[in-house]
C-alpha cells in the first residue's frame, strides 16, 4: 500500500510576552502594517532563542524593540494558539520598566490602557488568552 504524503509540519515558535504593569494600566504595543498580523495589538516581546529563558528574552526585545530595561517578574500560564500557518508558545511574565522610556522601534503604536480600555483595540488572537488571564488576576475579568 502507498505511503500517504505527510502534511507540511507547521512551525512552532517559542514566544516571551511582558505584562508591563504601571498604575494599574498594561502597556500594549500595535504591530507596523509590514510585520506578519500587521496593525494588530499585543504584548510586547518576541522569539526566544535556543538556550534563552522567557526572562532573558523579554530583557533583551524589550531592550531592542522599546528602549527600555525591564525587571522580570511572575510568570502567568503558558498559552498555545495555532494560527494558519504557524503556532505559538507564548510564555508571559509580568514586568515593570526599571529604566528608560518607551521609544518604538518596530512597533507603530503603544499605549498604557487600562483594564477596561484593553478590550477595545484589536488584538493578535495568541495575546487574548493573556489578556484574560491578566484581567482575571486583577479582578477584572467579567464586566
């Protein structure tokens, strides 16, 4: 019997977000109109590298794509999502900027919402769960 051809494996990423808490407002971040989900709202961070924790990475692009230093600290669940072509592992922490001011570099956009204020832009459909969670951490989870 003939083998069936096997689908193309789908590409899983290993993602670090930052919960960057300040006065009870979190910072988001609009990706540009040339990153892949274009105009589409998230928690900055990015892809961690081979031998990189989830707190060594989010020190790093928060460094690079912000400008700032961050201290890292509790982590939130891990959460997966698939999207079309690829997956990822997203591993939140929360944080608080411990030096410099938020300058984009890659980013079109970033604001300090609030809880309520969250639910109203677009969000990249991996952040959502950690949104949730966040809010349900601060009691602010059903409205």
């Amino acid at each position: 019997m003939p083998s069936l051809p096997h689908a193309p494996r789908r590409r899983t990423l290993r993602v670090a977000c930052a919960l960057v808490e300040r006065d009870g407002r979190l910072l988001s971040v609009q990706r540009s109109a040339t990153m892949s989900l274009p105009l589409k709202w998230e928690f900055p961070g990015g892809k961690i590298e081979p031998g990189e924790s989830p707190a060594g990475c989010l020190r790093r692009e928060l460094l690079e794509e912000l400008g700032v230093e961050v201290e890292v600290g509790d982590p939130l669940p891990v959460f997966a999502h698939d999207y079309p072509a690829f997956s990822v592992i997203l591993h939140p922490r929360r944080c608080r900027i411990a030096a410099g001011e938020v300058t984009l570099h890659e980013h079109a956009d970033a604001r300090w919402l609030t809880p309520r204020e969250l639910l109203s832009v677009d969000w990249a459909a991996a952040d959502l769960p950690v949104l949730e969670a966040w809010r349900a951490l601060h009691g602010t989870g059903a409205e």
